[in-house]
C-alpha cells in the first residue's frame, strides 16, 4: 500500500529549507528566482500530500485481496518516485544557485543548472535501479499470489486433512488478476503460455510427490548393468530422474519421495548431489528423499510392484499433512504442469485422476486403454487391445478438450502410469480393498473403477515417450537433434530441467566438424566429424574419429595427459574414441575406451546379439558398448 511505504517528507523539507536559507544570504538579484522556486516547492508538497492521503484513503476498502495490495504498492512505488525525482531537481539547481558567491549571470545561472541535471541523473539512475527492485522483489510469483488470495475465488477449508475441497475457479478472471502484476517482459519460453490456475491450498503444502525407481530395467540392459533405470544418461547432461524431480519442482510441488530397489547407488549419489541441499531451508518444508526397498518384520519381501512399492511406505506418507499423492514413473520424457493435473482432480472431485495420451489406432494396440464417459469418468480398461476389441475403445476425445480435427485422429486414449490420488483414497484401497494387489495399473485403479470410485481421466497432449526399451532410449536422445523444432527441448526458462551442478569448463573443439549435434559440458573434440549425434559430457574424441547418429555418454572422470600417455606407451588404451575410429548408429556407455581404426558400424546387420564378454549388446540393430568396456584397436563390429 502507498502509505506503508516509507515517506521522507521530513528530509525533503528540510533539503528545501536549507536551499532557501542559503539563496536569501547571496546575491539579491537570485531572490526572486528563489522565492519562485520556494513557493513552487511548497506548492509541490502540498499535492504531494494530498495526494498521498487520497492513495492510502483508495488503498483502504473494508475487504481487499493481497492481490490487490500488492498491485496498489507497485503503482504506489512507482508514482511516488516520479514525484521524489521532480523535486529532487529543483532542490539540487537551489543548492547550486546557493554555491555562488556573486550575482549568479546568465550564463553562471545556466551552468548551474546543466551541472544541477546531471547530478540529478545520478539520482535518477539510483532511484530506478531502487524501484525496479522494489517493483520485483515486492511482488510474490503469481501462482502464489493467486492461490493467496483464494478467497475472492473460493471458499475452501483451511485445514489440509479436512474434507475436499470445492475447487471453483473462474480461470478468465484469474488470468486477468495476475497479468496486472507482472512487472517485467515474460521470458523466452517453448512452452506455450497457460493460465495460470487458482490452487487452494497451493500444491507446495498440499500434494506429496512419489516417483517410482522402475524395476529391474531388463528392457535397456546393458544401460541397466551398474544403474537403475532413472539414473541413465540422458541428453548429453541429464539423467533421465532429472525429468520428474524437474517437472515437480517447475509445479511447486517440493516435498518428493524416490522409491528405488535395483542398482540404487548411482541414483542415490546423484539425487544427493543433485537436490539434496537446495530443496529445504528456513521455512521451507521441501525435500526430495530416496526411500530404498525393505524388509521388516511385517512384510520381509522386497518391492513386488508400483502398488506394493507405495503400500510399504504407506505409513510414512499418510504422516504428510497432504490432500493428494501424486504418483510418477522415474523413466518418461516429458514436460508437465502438474497443477493443472491436480486442479482437474479437484474440480472433478475424482478420487483418482490419470493422465491420458491421445493415440491413433496405430500406436494404441501397444498401450492400455481407457474409455471414458461424456463426463471424463473413466468406466472401462482394456490392456493392448486388438481387432474389434481395440474399435470398441474409441472414445470421443473433444470430451477431454481435444478439437474434432485431432479427436478425429486420436480416437483413443492409453495410460500414462500417471496418476493423482487423493489421500484417504490411497489409504482405503491399498490397506482395505486391495491388501495383495502388486500393481496400481492392472489391478487397483480397474478395481477401483469397478467399486464405483470416481476416477476420472486428464488428457496430456504434448511429446511423451516411455523410455523402455534401448530403441526408444536412442530415438529419444536422438531426436534431441531433429530440425527445425526438437521432439523434446531442454531450451525452455519457464520450466527448465534441472540436474547435478557438476562446474565443468566449456567443451572444447579443434579443427572439428560438428553437424546437427548436441554436445555437453567438458569435451574435448579434435580434428573430427560429428554427425548427428548426441555427445556427452567430459567426452574425448581424437583426429580423425567419424561419429554418425550415434550417442556417447561420456565419463564420470577425466584423464590427465600423463596418464593417456603412459597408457598408450603401455600398449593400453586411453578412454574415449580413439583416432581414425568410425561410431554409426551406436550407444557408447560411459567410460568405455575405444581404440585406434575400431570400426562399429554393425557391418553385418545383425538385429540382436549379446556379446557381453565382447563388451557389446546389440538389440534393434543398434549397437551399444558396455559401461567401462574396452574395445581394443582395430576392432570391427
């Protein structure tokens, strides 16, 4: 509000006053100038005055949103230095007037006032720096604001582990609130522009999130070797873990539990290094916690699914003052608002709501499906269908907001094993209704559905790939290249994906020919072609390498000159790709060494074969070369 700003009236009159003081003991012939310039001060502060007591009489209504506030105290900021900056001028050309002994002449009087402007400019330059300051630390992030003021949106119930919540939110004049507030150009996004939801109360306080680790990842193995699934390389810098821990945190969703049982310990170190000291603070309840498989005396078996994953840990969760659970895959590439998610739930009052990806026939035979209802309440399941059984699962996708063009061509839906649970939901059907079911997909939400639960369905339509398979992991690192528009952009500051601060230096690269590419951090690339390709951080490539459509993971560590040349004087083999080597269509895992004129090319076209003991798998005809594998010179694949 204006009238909680801070008001230096008192230094203003007395900087007047001392100006005036000065001026009547010079040089008679500046009184009238001084007189003129005094009663025009007086004159100033009057309105000032007046002014200020009218703002704080408007800023005063019997019931006024924090919204509001705030919207008054920047324009209040705002005006008040506008008016701070006129009289500074006039007090400084005072003030220098005063400076003049003698009878100030024409052109003294000018000077004084050229030099009075420019050490107003100083002024100037100061007090906007201040007011933007000011006008953007002053104002909280508009999701906040919004579910901050809930109250002229809706009436909800304060305490968290009360009912639900009737969550009616007029989204047009919740837009049109927040977009007054912002003060500065909106950044550069590929995301496109949403409206900003009315949350109450805010994700942050009210939604815990859980990702689940993935079993054993026998799918991408060798990638599964030494790691769990979540924690393989991905995009030259990332890790694929890094998608929903990012997307919670993009969401304001800060408390996240990652449950993991399989080659755990390079998850764990990264999410450690990664999130364990930024998340929680003073006042700040957020975390993100890996909760790894347990035997106790009243359950001594491991993991057995999705389900009994979050059932063993059940007693941890339902200790969160939470309304929802949000449950999340550790191994998807993809880009969401969850609050949008949660919010659909709300309004629906679901007991459990699941994201939906819109299919075309084609693709759907290789997915579960859903039906749905004309109110979005999903009422049949259906795994991998085909024939008459798959035409019978098409729905009418403009219920979930497609348009008839796309409904037309997407007439069915499959689950993204994404679901929003509310809290006593997840209690009943866990603990009561489904003790033994192992999976949430298969068993719990069908079951859920035919106990006449209300489990609706939200409809995600944007890039979304299971990486399940080591061709689906290659396409999707590849696609990171495509021109014009990449199938999945990490280049987007309204939701960035965050990952391990690791401080590497810049990647450098000599003489080398980089096409259609994405390199990482820490590279040192020589004298080279690179083609289409995703290189990874700290990787090395030496003269004469020819890298085509072929991913490298890099390393964990870097080698000192010294001990490359001790290894290659030894007759061993430094790590990285070797000079005159040619990589197409392959997976370099990281710390792999592969020597000199190594050619891995699948020159026989083979589509599967696992040569462990070779250092090499080979499935979908695509060639990967085994974590800390040696390949020695000369080698053909």
């Amino acid at each position: 509000m204006l009238c909680s700003v801070p008001f230096a009236r008192s230094e203003i009159l007395w900087s007047c006053r001392v100006a005036e003081i000065s001026l009547i003991s010079s040089a008679s012939s500046a009184r009238l100038v001084i007189f003129v310039a005094s009663y025009w001060i007086s004159t100033r502060l009057h309105w000032l005055r007046a002014k200020r007591k009218e703002g704080c009489g408007r800023a005063r209504p019997e019931r006024r949103s924090r919204l509001s506030v705030e919207i008054i105290r920047v324009e209040g900021l705002r005006w008040l230095g506008t008016e701070i900056l006129d009289l500074s001028v006039t007090v400084l050309l005072l003030l220098r007037l005063a400076s003049f002994p003698s009878r100030p002449s024409g052109n003294r009087l000018v000077g004084a006032m050229a030099m009075a402007y420019a050490s107003a400019s100083v002024a100037v330059a100061s007090a906007v720096s201040m007011q933007s300051v000011l006008g953007e630390r002053s104002l909280v992030p508009a999701n906040k604001l919004a579910a901050s003021s809930s109250s002229d949106f809706r009436s909800a119930s304060s305490s968290l582990s009360g009912a639900r919540l009737p969550s009616k939110c007029i989204g047009k004049s919740c837009r049109r609130l927040v977009s007054r507030t912002v003060v500065a150009p909106r950044a550069v996004s590929d995301t496109p522009e949403s409206g900003e939801n009315c949350l109450s109360p805010d994700a942050g306080r009210s939604v815990l999130g859980i990702i689940l680790g993935g079993g054993a990842g026998t799918r991408l193995y060798p990638l599964t070797k030494k790691r769990a699934k979540p924690a393989v390389p991905l995009g030259a810098n990332y890790r694929l873990i890094d998608i929903p821990v990012s997307n919670c945190i993009n969401s304001n969703i800060q408390k996240i539990y990652v449950l993991t049982q399989f080659n755990s310990a390079s998850l764990n170190r990264h999410l450690s290094r990664a999130y364990g000291s930024n998340m929680g603070g003073y006042k700040n309840e957020g975390f993100v916690e890996v909760l790894a498989a347990q035997q106790s005396p009243e359950n001594p078996n491991w993991f057995q699914g999705t389900a009994d994953a979050v059932r063993q840990y059940l007693w941890l969760f339902e200790e969160q003052n939470v309304l929802e659970f949000l449950v999340l895959a550790g191994d998807h590439l993809y880009r969401m608002d969850y609050q949008n998610f949660i919010l659909t739930h709300r309004e629906t009052n679901a007991d459990i709501t699941v994201a939906a990806l819109p299919m075309d026939e084609e693709r759907a035979e290789a997915f579960g499906l859903m039906k749905i209802d004309d109110k979005g309440r999903i009422v049949e399941f259906a795994e991998k269908p085909k024939g008459d059984a798959l035409k019978a699962m098409a729905v009418d996708t403009t219920i979930l907001g497609l348009d008839e063009k796309r409904a037309k061509e997407m007439p069915y839906i499959a689950s993204m094993g994404i679901y929003v649970v509310s809290k006593d939901a997840m209690i009943r059907l866990l603990r009561d209704e489904f003790p033994q079911a192992n999976d949430f997909g298969s068993e719990v939400i069908p079951g859920a559905t035919k106990m006449g639960m209300n489990v609706q369905a939200y409809l995600y339509d944007g890039y979304w790939e299971d990486i399940g398979t080591i061709e689906a992991f290659y396409n999707a690192n590849l696609g990171l290249t495509k021109k014009p528009v990449p199938d999945f952009s990490f280049y987007d500051r309204t939701s960035p994906i965050y990952t391990q601060a690791r401080f590497l230096p810049p990647s450098k690269m000599l003489d080398a020919d980089v096409t259609d590419s994405v390199i990482g951090e820490g590279c040192v690339i020589k004298n080279c072609k690179i083609y289409h390709s995703v290189v990874g951080l700290r990787s090395w490539i030496a003269e004469g390498a020819i890298v085509e459509d072929a991913l490298l993971m890099g390393a964990d560590y870097y080698e000192t000159d010294e001990q490359r040349n001790e290894l290659s004087a030894t007759g061993g083999i430094p790590m990285g790709i070797g000079r005159n080597s040619i990589i197409k269509r392959a997976i370099i895992d990281k710390n792999a060494r592969i020597g000199q004129n190594v050619r891995i090319v699948n020159r026989d076209d083979v589509q599967e074969a696992a040569r462990e003991t070779d250092g090499y798998f080979i499935k979908s005809g695509i060639v990967t070369i085994i974590k800390d594998a040696v390949i020695p010179n000369d080698t053909v694949i």
